[in-house]
C-alpha cells in the first residue's frame, strides 16, 4: 500500500541542522502516513558518520548507499549514502525516481528548515480537499525570527523574474494563496503529476530548480497554492552561505537565470533580454550589493563566459566560486 507522503532531505555537510530537521519531525502528529528518506550528497566523512552514528542510534533508520537502495521499501525511514555530490536537483531527482509509485506525495524540505506539529496533518489535508493543486507550500518564516515571513508563494514576471508575496500583500488573499511560484525549501508534489510533467530540470547544479519548475507549471496549466500558515521555520540564508564569495555567488545567480529563460522565450527575445538583464545585473551589482568597479567586471565576465551554456555544471559553479 502506498504511503501518503515521502519526505525527502538532501544533506551535505550539514549534519546539525539535518538532525534538528528530523527531531522536528519526531513530534509530527498525523493520522497519514509517512516514511523521511535522506540522501547525503557524500559529505565529508566526520559529519557524515556524525549523522550516521545519529540514526543508527534509531530503531526506524536503514542505512543503504544510492546503489543498494532497495526496490521494495519497508515501513521505515531511510538515510542513504551517494558516491558524489549531486547538487539539489539530480539529487532530489535520484530518491524521486525511487520512491514516486510507493508515494501519492513527495514532500522536498531543506535540511536548515525545523517544522511545527501540525505541519504535515494541515498540508495534507489541505491537498486532499484540493486535489485540483498538484504542487504546494505552507507559509515559510525566519527561523531566526520566527514572526518574519520568508516566504508565501509569489508570482512570476514575463521578464524573467520572481516576486514573492509581502506580508502586506498576504492580508488581502486569506488562507489559501493560489500562487504560480513556490520555493523548493519545502515543495509538496503530487506523484501523478511528476510522472506526468517531469521532475526538477538538472541544467543546474544549485539554485534555480525551484524557478524553472514553477514556470513550465505555469506554461502547462497545472494549479500550484500555499496554505498561509506558519507551519514551517527556514534558517535562512545557511544554505547559500556555504556557496561561495559574493562575486561568484552572484555570477552564478544571474546566469543560471539567463540559462533558464533561454528555454522559455525565442531566440530574438531571449538575447535582447539578455543584454537588458546584463544591465540590470550592473546596476544591481553597484547600487544594491554595492559591489567596487572591479567586482562588477568580474560578475559580468563570469556571465558571458557561461550564458550560451545549455547548463550550469558542478565544475562550472565550482569555477565560478573561485572569484
């Protein structure tokens, strides 16, 4: 019998945070039922046999590398090992291809996020009585400060931007926010439409999946919302902490962009927007992240080496940020 929900957890040398993730999710109450499978995308080895060590201690882990990840699961939870790191979306992509015909949903929550209660009895509630909704999230705030939104859905821009909903904006759409963008920091999926639409695009080692994905949702038509409660705590910004300098990091934002909204406009819009954007980057570069001249060269050199890329590779963004 399937089970209602696989919660997936990428892990990369973060072994606190993911053992405070899954604590969090020990004092779950719900009547559906759930299994939490986490791939360590081969983490050093201390922190790995740190978390290793953590579920051994547990009755309801079993430990398997990627290979021997078995085919028939068992009514438990699993830590699995990979051989390399595959980044966020190949790598949630590997464990989704596992467990999507054993799954009515699969839940993609990031190892820095700690989660209430009620979180997944609400969620899937919600997406039962709605199952017009094929992906959705849950009002995401600031660990830190734990009143501050981080994130409630948003909206996508022809010109190839985001935009996530205010607090302010929030007060007028009630509890239920139909919302075509929805962050990867905790993105339910419903396992028919996966197998339907595809999984997350793996033309980028990190960041931008969560962008791509709810684009080609828009484009086909498939319903996407956020329940507006605050069910889930992301500590912010861990993450990308880890990702390199701010030159590089910012590069690599832009780009992947760029690469991205190659797939959906025609070649003629595309490389006009793409000089307008060069010019946004600049501006954005100086006046807000106040980058000096020759950062800002640098940022723009690293673009145009990668933009006509169909992809942004691990080694590309291990490049990247080496500046």
């Amino acid at each position: 019998m399937k089970k209602s929900l696989t919660i997936i957890i990428l892990n990369y040398n973060g072994t606190d945070d993911t053992i405070a993730c899954i604590q969090s999710l020990d004092k779950i109450n719900t009547n559906y039922t759930y299994r939490i499978v986490i791939l360590d995308n081969n983490s050093d080895i201390i922190p790995y046999q740190k978390l290793e060590n953590f579920c051994k201690k547990r009755t309801d882990f079993e430990i398997c590398f990627l290979e021997k990840f078995p085919k028939k699961m068992e009514n438990i939870n699993y830590i699995v090992r990979s051989s390399e790191n595959y980044g966020f979306a190949r790598g949630n992509n590997e464990i989704i291809k596992k467990v999507m015909f054993d799954s009515e949903y699969v839940l993609l929550l990031n190892n820095d996020t700690e989660v209430e209660s009620t979180f997944i009895e609400k969620m899937m509630e919600f997406l039962k009585k709605n199952n017009d909704i094929k992906y959705a999230s849950c009002r995401i705030n600031n660990y830190y400060q734990k009143d501050v939104l981080w994130s409630c859905g948003g909206t996508l821009r022809f010109w190839g931007n985001r935009h996530g909903y205010t607090e302010h904006e929030l007060l007028n759409k009630g509890r239920i926010i139909d919302t075509p963008y929805i962050t990867g920091c905790a993105l339910f999926l419903d396992t028919n439409m996966i197998q339907d639409q595809g999984m997350l695009s793996e033309d980028f080692f990190f960041g931008e999946e969560d962008f791509n994905f709810s684009w080609r949702m828009k484009k086909a038509g498939i319903r996407g919302a956020c329940l507006n409660e605050t069910l889930v705590y992301h500590k912010v910004s861990r993450s990308s902490s880890q990702s390199g300098n701010t030159v590089g990091k910012t590069a690599g934002y832009y780009t992947n962009r760029i690469i991205d909204m190659r797939k959906f406009y025609r070649p003629i819009i595309w490389h006009v927007w793409k000089t307008f954007m060069l010019l946004f980057v600049s501006f954005t570069c100086v006046y807000n992240y106040k980058m000096s001249k020759r950062e800002v060269k640098q940022v723009l050199k690293l673009i145009k080496n990668y933009a006509n890329n169909t992809k942004l590779t691990k080694e590309d963004c291990l490049n990247m940020h080496r500046f």
